[in-house]
C-alpha cells in the first residue's frame, strides 16, 4: 500500500521559512516523479514544485526563486524548502507521486501552511 505522509507546515511570519517533508512508502519512491501542490480556500489546486526521478525540478511562476524542491532517495524523501514566505502562501500543502507506466497518482493527506503577521 502507497502511502505519502507530509509534515512540517505550521505558522510563519512573512518573510520567513518553512521546510516541509513527504515521506512515501509502500513503492520505489526512485521511480517516481514527486510534486507538491497547494490549496488556498475558495482557490483551485495549483502545482508548486516538481522533481522528476532523475532530479529534474520545475516551478510554478508564484514561488520562482523562493522555493526549492529536492529529494533523498536513501530517505523515500521529498523536501520543499520555502524562503521569502508571503500571505498569499497560506495553504494546505499536499505531496503527489507518479511514474509512467502506472495509472495511479498518490496524493498525501496535506499540511496546513499559514503566513500571518
């Protein structure tokens, strides 16, 4: 069974930083594509970041230059780092994986991320 388990959102100020973990199990988490996403409320889901199997990453124009995504596969890891946080930041962030060939798409439960001052 395929699990993703994110942690570390919590409150910041703006301006600070986050670092959020996905932990997958369950599969060959080398395999796979992993993604973060977000949802504001009352918003749709949008791709932050993603890292492809072969360490390629891509960014959503909102957070260019202040997120970073990396991975450790000796840890079945998938990490965001978040610098320079604003308020339109806040979110409930959730891990995603997929891999050619496999239908599937794995979705964590998600983290709530808040910048408030």
């Amino acid at each position: 069974q395929v699990q993703l388990v994110e942690s570390g959102g919590g409150l910041e100020q703006p301006g600070g930083s986050l670092r959020l973990s996905c932990v997958m199990s369950g599969t060959d988490f080398s395999q796979y594509t992993m993604g973060w996403y977000r949802q504001a409320p009352g918003k749709e889901r949008e791709m932050v970041a993603q890292i492809s199997s072969v360490n390629i990453p891509h960014y959503g124009d909102s957070v260019k230059g202040r997120f970073t995504i990396f991975r450790s596969n000796a840890e079945n890891t998938v990490y965001l780092q978040m610098n320079s946080l604003k308020l339109e930041d806040t979110a409930i962030y959730y891990c995603n994986a997929w891999r050619l060939g496999i239908s599937s798409v794995f979705w964590g439960q998600g983290t709530q991320v808040t910048v408030s001052s």
